[in-house]
C-alpha cells in the first residue's frame, strides 16, 4: 500500500479481508471473486487520494471514505444478513458504499 494510505485504513481493510473470509467459510458460496474485486477496488481508491481527504465528509452528515469503509467492516463481521439474504447481498451492499466512497472523495 502505498503512503497516502492512513494506518487506520491498512487495518480496516485487513479487517474487510478476515470477514469476507468467514463469510465464505459461513455460507459455503463461491462469492469469494465479488468480495475479492470489492476489497481492490477499495484499495485502490483509497492509494489514490490523498491522506487527508480520507477523512473528509463531503457534507455535513454523510459518511467519509473511512467511515464507509469501517461501516463495511462492521456491517460484514456480523454476518446476521447471511442466512436471510446469502452472500450476494454483501457483494451488492459493499458496491454501493463503494460507491459512497468514490462520492465522499470527490467531495459531493
């Protein structure tokens, strides 16, 4: 990872991987390519941008890049949607906050 990424991000995404990996292990799907290309594509978004605009919020009450992806780590470790809405639904949830990030970076 490049410099410009913040220690706090190296450690959310090394998070994002350890879940998405007892998510597979939990439902016995092959999703494992959807969640593999989403933690990429996070990466490198966020070796992208500058340090500074990580933790920036485009607007007053909406998420930053880190605070998007934290909310990913979170939501993902739980786990509690897995047996109601399978493994997909984590695929779909992370492309849309990913697209949240691409948002909060570029300042709207």
């Amino acid at each position: 990872m490049t410099r410009s990424l913040s220690s706090l991000a190296r450690k959310l995404l090394r998070s994002l991987e350890r879940n998405h990996s007892q998510l597979l292990a939990a439902s016995g799907s092959d999703a494992a390519a959807g969640l593999a290309d989403l933690r990429r594509s996070l990466l490198t978004l966020l070796e992208a941008a500058p340090a500074e605009s990580l933790v920036r919020q485009p607007n007053p009450g909406e998420w930053s890049a880190l605070e998007v992806l934290s909310h990913l780590v979170e939501h993902d470790g739980k786990r509690e949607e897995l047996a109601t809405r399978g493994i997909a639904h984590y695929v779909e949830h992370g492309q849309g906050h990913l697209e949240q990030a691409r948002r909060a970076l570029a300042g709207r």
